[in-house]
C-alpha cells in the first residue's frame, strides 16, 4: 500500500512514533501481571477525566464496532424497545443492529446532513417509553456533531438508557458524559487517540450497570465481566498490553498538551478546513456550518468531476482524504483532522494541493 505525506483520512489516522513505539516492548501475560492491572486503572483514570465522568470505563480489545453491538446486546434483552435517533448512516445502523438482535426499534430519521429535532425526540420519547436511546454524536459519514445536553434530558426524563457513539469526537471535543447524562458512552482507539483500531471504550453508569446486570448477556462483546474484572484481577480473555500500554501514551500526549488546548486545536484546523473549501468554490455537506464538527469536515464532490478521477489525482499528490459509505458513496468526500491530523499546516497542505488538481 502507498504511503501519503499528507495523510487526512477520517479514521484510522496517522499514528505518531511516540505511540507506535509503545508496540516494541515485551510484556508478559496480561492476564497475570500487576503491572497490567495498574496500567489499566491509570488509563481509566486519565480517560474519566478527559471525558468527563466519575464512571466506570470498560478498556476492551477489539475495533469500536465491537463495543457498540456489546453495549446494545449487554444493556437491552430481547423485546426491549429501543430509539434510534438517527442524523447520519452511523445513527441509523443503531437501529439496524437493534433489530438484527430481536429489539422493538423505533427510528426517528433527520436526514443525513443535519442534527435531530429534539421537540420531536422529547414527545415521541415520553410517548414510546424505550428503555434504550441510541444516538451518535459525531457522525464521520456527515461530518455533522450532535448537541448531546438535550438528550441526555430526554432520556431521563423518558426513563430510558443513553447509549452515545462518540467514538469519533470523544478527546477531540467535549462529550462531558455524566453532565449530560450519557449511560454508556462508546470510543475507539483508532479516532483521536491516534491509534491502531486495537481497542473498544466504553464508559457505564450506574444505572447502565444494573441494567447490564438484569439482561445478564454473556458473549465476547459482554460488558457485564468489566463490572468486577479489573478489581479482582480476571478478565474475561487475555487483553492487549501493547495496545494499553499505546493507549497510556496516547493519553500522556493528550494530557500533556492540556485537553482545553487539544480542543482549541480541533478547532482551528476544522475552521481552516472548512474556510480553505469554501473559498475553493467547494460546498459544505452538512446544512448548517454551525452543525459541523471539529474532528471532520463532509464536503460535496463537485457536479463538474467525480470523486474516483479526484482521489486519483490528490493521491497523485501525496493527499489521501476520505471516500464515503452507502447514499453518500461518490457524492461527498471528507477531510479528518482528528488527534495527531489536527494540524493546521497539514490541513492547509491539503487544500493546496486540492487548489492544484482542480
């Protein structure tokens, strides 16, 4: 496979030498060693704090899909009534899954390129009475961010679990999990971690526990064994210390740097993307710019090329930029500045680079 200068794919991202040399060591067992118990729990305490939580957090091997069929599986028992509030392809496949598992699904579709309406979400939620909200809060496939403090409003009001994919925005914004009520909030490494995609987060509540508990689902993906498995020393399958120990120095960078600067630098790389566009003559997918996200910017393939015959000639340049899933395939491109990518130069290269080729 070719290797790009310019690397802004929205996921995985490019992976800094500081964290792919944690890969290098030995370790023993996970199983076994101390040492791995106490690497797990400081990764947990930096992760709280990033994501703004005093919750438990479930450090599982395997890509984040894992951990959104197991947050589905282990909270909801067949039957349960499940809504999706779906804005994108990511929200939408929530209630596909749902109904792959045998739940009662209720999907409230927005559209691809906006955000819910909460007035909608409020009355249907106190009508329906689910005992699960999906949602995602960054969309990748939109570029779009979803407000999660009405939400999390609205499901406790509904008396409903919350479970929030933010596996794409989570450390690149704030999600401030337990502000905004979210009971399992879903992460993976692969996204502003700046990782491999070796690990599946989860952050459970209280309430999320009992439920995990009640439903009782056992399986590979089951977050009920996190409940008890670190504090007692036995996990449920043998653990990826090499990917932990990448996950302890990708927290290390983010916490050294400081989170609110991480999130101020998000920030300004998806404004000189999204302004870089536009004055190319390019269009914003998503409806509203307000409705964007600081960690990937959805643009509209223009009507005069095609996005195959564009891809070419900016790989032709050492750019490699996103493609797009399903409706959007061909139609919308994407530039993820997340994690390590969330660099100005590296953004406005690209655009330069996209000037050139068009």
């Amino acid at each position: 496979m070719d290797k790009y200068i310019i690397g802004l794919v929205p996921g995985p991202v490019s992976i800094p030498e500081e964290i792919r040399r944690a890969y290098l060591a030995e370790f023993g067992s996970a199983d076994l060693e101390e040492e791995f118990f106490e690497l797990y729990e400081k990764n947990e305490r930096a992760l709280q704090s990033i994501l703004g939580t005093k919750n438990q957090i479930a450090i599982m091997s395997g890509e984040g899909m894992s951990v959104l069929w197991g947050a589905l599986k282990s909270a909801a028992g067949r039957g349960s009534k499940l809504l999706c509030v779906a804005n994108g392809l990511f929200s939408l496949g929530f209630g596909e899954m749902g109904a792959d598992i045998g739940l009662n699904v209720k999907t409230l579709n927005f559209g691809l390129n906006g955000i819910p309406d909460f007035n909608k979400v409020r009355e249907t939620a106190l009508r329906y009475r689910p005992d699960i909200i999906t949602a995602v809060h960054c969309e990748t496939p939109s570029g779009t961010l979803t407000p999660l403090k009405e939400l999390g409003e609205i499901s406790k009001e509904a008396g409903a679990i919350l479970i929030v994919d933010f596996v794409a925005s989570g450390c690149g914004c704030p999600v401030d999990v337990d502000d905004n009520n979210i009971d399992i909030g879903l992460l993976g490494s692969q996204k502003v971690l700046s990782m491999p995609p070796h690990l599946s987060i989860a952050t459970v509540s209280d309430r999320a526990w009992q439920r995990i508990s009640e439903v009782n689902y056992a399986g590979y993906d089951a977050l009920k064994p996190w409940k008890d498995g670190v504090q007692n020393r036995y996990l449920p399958y043998t653990h990826d210390w090499h990917a932990m120990s990448a996950l302890g120095v990708s927290l290390d960078i983010i916490m050294r740097e400081g989170i609110e600067k991480v999130y101020e630098r998000h920030e300004r790389a998806a404004k000189v993307c999204r302004d870089g566009v536009k004055a190319l003559g390019f269009e914003l997918f998503p409806q509203n710019e307000l409705f964007c996200s600081p960690t990937v910017t959805a643009v509209n393939v223009p009507p005069n090329t095609d996005w195959k015959t564009l891809n070419d000639k900016l790989r032709s340049e050492g750019v490699v930029l996103g493609g797009n899933y399903g409706p959007l395939a061909g139609k919308v491109f994407r530039f993820g500045h997340m994690g390590a990518q969330a660099q100005e130069g590296l953004v406005i290269s690209a655009l330069e680079a996209l000037k050139r080729v068009c």
